[in-house]
C-alpha cells in the first residue's frame, strides 16, 4: 500500500487525505509516510496554539497543490483529515509520490 491509501473521495466529489502532523518542526512541508497510519506526515513550525498549526498545515498543503486546503476533522489532534479542492485524488497522488521517497 502507498500514499492511495490514504486518499479518500467523496459522493460529492471532493478529496479527502489522511495527515499526521508534527507541530513546532524545525521544518515545513510534507516530511513522509506513515505506513503503520496509512497518512502522509506533514511538519509545520507552528506550535499547536490556538488553530496555529492547523493554519500552518493549510498554507504549507495548499502552495504544494496549488489549490485550496482546509481541515475537515481532527481539529484538535495530530491525525486530521484535509479536503484539497479541485484536484482529482490521481492528480493528488502524482504530487505526492514526487515528493515522498519510497
């Protein structure tokens, strides 16, 4: 199994992906894959205060597709669920597998 995994669509249409995040990272941007997890690992410097990381985890997600991002679940946790907006989930999976190494 690879990053598919952890990509979901909806009835609707929209695309969903499972993240893990590491707040207050010495670093930005998509980091790996957690196989255990089935979710693409995304560090942020941000520190989980106040939505800071959930903000920060948009911004970073949202210049790499260069589409719009929001959290849909896990507010409040690590593991959340994010909608990339008008994307396909194969257009997803190609900018991902550039950026994780297998």
């Amino acid at each position: 199994m690879g990053v598919e995994s952890c990509i979901q669509s909806t009835l609707s249409g929209e695309v969903l992906i499972d993240i893990e995040v590491q707040p207050a990272s010495s670093r930005q941007g998509i980091v790996g894959f957690n196989e255990w997890r089935n979710r693409i690992q995304v560090a942020v410097k941000a520190e989980a205060k106040k939505g800071q990381a959930n903000h920060a985890v948009c911004n970073v997600l949202s210049k790499i597709f260069s589409s719009p991002v929001t959290v849909v679940s896990g507010h409040t946790a690590r593991g959340k669920k994010v909608q990339v907006a008008n994307l396909s989930s194969q257009q997803i999976i190609t900018v991902l597998e550039g950026l994780i190494e297998p």
